[in-house]
C-alpha cells in the first residue's frame, strides 16, 4: 500500500525537524524539502504544533518498535536484554547523521512541562524507562523500578553524551555500569 500524502508529510518532517530542529525548521523549510505545498501542509495540521507532534508520535512508534526488536532479537534472558539495549544505542550512536534524541531537543525546545510537545516526550522516555523495569521484574531484581531507573540514566546520559563530545566508548562503559548494577540487583 502507497504511503498517504499525510504519511509522507509526518516522514518527511520527521527529517526535517531532527536535522534542523523545530524551531529553526519552519513550515517554507519543510514544505521545500518533503516537496508539498504550505497549503497542503494546513490541510493536515491546523499548526505546526500539531505536525510536531504528529512527528513525535511516528518516532516514538518506530524507534520502540526497533529497540525492543533488537533487544529480544540479540539476546534471550532478560539481563540480556537490557545489556542489548545498550548495543542498540551504541548502532544508533554510529549511525551517519546521528543528531541525538528527537525527544530530548523537543523537551528543551518546548520546555513547559504542561507543553503537549514536551508532554509527549517525557511520555516516550517513560515508555522506555517501563519497558526496562519489565525486563528488571522478569530477571528476578529486588527493586525492579530503582534499577530501571539507575539503567536510564545510563542511557540518558549516554545519548547525550555521544551527541556532545562524540560516541567512541560512550556504550563500552555505560555498558559495563549496567552490568554492574544488574549483578548487584538480585536479592
């Protein structure tokens, strides 16, 4: 089935707004570089608000889509894959074009906690950080909620980390961190 011209629009935003950022990105821009009409773009999104959110959901979607897959792809136990995780990130990290997070500039651009931009990223953060404390509970952790919370900080701060002073042996010891904490969380 063909994209939408809605589908392709969000996509295409998409690249726009993590090259850019959302507030140097501005509708001229997007509509010059997905190659549709200022019109068109009004048809589907009353602002651009709305069309960031737009774009933060289909991130969202697609980037827990791919980080769970690899995760339960590449390892088998549960503390296997919350270690993968960080596999993940370190791909991700040395991929051509790595920016960062989508969702950690939306929160700084948009910094009202009441703001739906921001809402919607602490949300997929939040998502994450439940995803890990479900593999925490299956591996058996004493306090799977402390240690999910310990591992995101790991990634969190391994994202910007990578993005700021460049991504050679960020994973490597966040990595070895989370072994760590993973050994010491079984009671």
């Amino acid at each position: 089935m063909n994209p939408s011209k809605k589908e392709i629009l969000i996509s295409g935003a998409l690249k726009v707004f993590y090259e850019n950022g959302f507030h140097a990105s501005g509708m001229d821009l997007i509509a010059k570089e997905v190659g549709i009409s200022k019109t068109s773009i009004y048809k589907h999104f009353r602002t651009k608000e709305d069309l960031i959110l737009a774009v933060l959901e289909l991130r969202d979607h697609e980037f827990r889509k791919w980080l769970i897959n690899f995760s339960e792809k590449r390892a088998s136990t549960p503390k296997e894959q919350i270690l993968a995780i960080f596999d993940a990130h370190d791909e991700w990290f040395n991929q051509k074009g790595y920016k960062g997070c989508m969702f950690i500039k939306a929160s700084s651009e948009y910094q009202s906690a009441q703001d739906p931009i921001h809402r919607i990223s602490a949300q997929h953060k939040r998502l994450i950080l439940d995803f890990v404390e479900e593999k925490s509970k299956w591996m058996g952790a004493s306090e799977p909620r402390e240690l999910a919370e310990q591992i995101n900080l790991l990634i969190e701060g391994s994202i910007v980390v990578a993005k700021m002073l460049g991504p050679q042996n960020v994973i490597k010891r966040a990595k070895k961190t989370a072994s760590l904490l993973l050994e010491n969380s079984i009671a």
